[in-house]
C-alpha cells in the first residue's frame, strides 16, 4: 500500500510542477517547413454561349492557378448594337466577377460583370450599379440577381 501511495504522490507532483512550468514558461512553437506550392495547370479555354430569338452572347476564358480570368464575351443583343471585348477579373468561389472593357459605337467603355457558375453554365447576373472614373460597377455584389433565363452553357471552343 506504501508503494501504491508513494507512487502516487510521485506522480502528482511531477504533473503539478510541469502544470508550473508551462504557466510560467512561453511555448515554443517550431513552424513546420513551407510544404511544396501545387502547381495547378489551367484548365484551358472554357467556352459558353446562349442564343435566343436571334440574340447571341459568347464567352471565352481560361482561369489560372491564382483563380484570375482572361478572355473574351461578345454580346450580340437584337435591336441593340454588339458589343465585343476582353474579360479580365477573378473567380470568387462560384461567382466569376470581371471588368468588361468593350467597344460599340466606336466609343471604349468599361463594366464590371457578374456571371455564376452552375455545373456546365454560366448565368449572368444583374445589380445596381454606379458609375466612377469612366467605369460601371455593381454598388453592392452580396445583392446581385442571377437570372436564369440568360445561362450561358458550356460549348466546344471556335478555333481561330
């Protein structure tokens, strides 16, 4: 029974005075080595399209590892006049969020777009919007309506 007790006692001690020491003591934290960056190979040329009644919007694009986007859209709106131009922005999880610089009527312009991915489609979204320093831009983007009635679907890519 002595030795049960004595153990005992040696235990508690030991543990109380290593309680002690961590309380005064700082913890050393030694940082794992950096792992190996993944390098992620973009995906290549995405191409989507709709047409209705006429109207055609087509977009091209390819995402690198960093999640940025560079590419075309051409919109080609019955009764209105077609624009074309580049994309460049980024992809914010499944939201793809670009400025849109363009030419119609002669005249450059800049928009900022919204486009929401779902499986194989694109769906354009809409917002308010201001205008500061010659470029359109969505007030508010957590407000932003995705219409489904405008989803682009994904379609093999023109070879130019």
């Amino acid at each position: 029974m002595k030795k049960i007790l004595a153990i005992s006692t040696l235990i508690l001690t030991v543990l109380i005075s290593c309680k002690k020491a961590t309380e005064t003591e700082p913890i050393q934290i030694t940082p794992s080595p950096p792992k190996e960056a993944q390098i992620v190979e973009p995906a290549g040329d995405q191409c989507y399209s709709w047409t209705s009644k006429g109207s055609v919007i087509e977009m091209s694009f390819n995402v690198n590892s960093h999640q940025e986007v560079n590419g075309k859209l051409s919109i080609n709106i019955v009764g209105k006049d077609k624009n074309e131009g580049t994309l460049i922005g980024n992809m914010k999880g499944d939201t793809l969020i670009a400025d849109y610089t363009f030419n119609s009527e002669g005249v450059s312009s800049v928009r900022e777009v919204a486009f929401l991915q779902r499986e194989n489609t694109f769906i354009e979204g809409y917002g308010d919007v201001v205008t500061a320093n010659d470029k359109v831009t969505f007030k508010d983007k957590t407000k932003l309506k995705f219409d489904p009635k405008n989803t682009l679907t994904k379609v093999d890519c023109k070879v130019e």
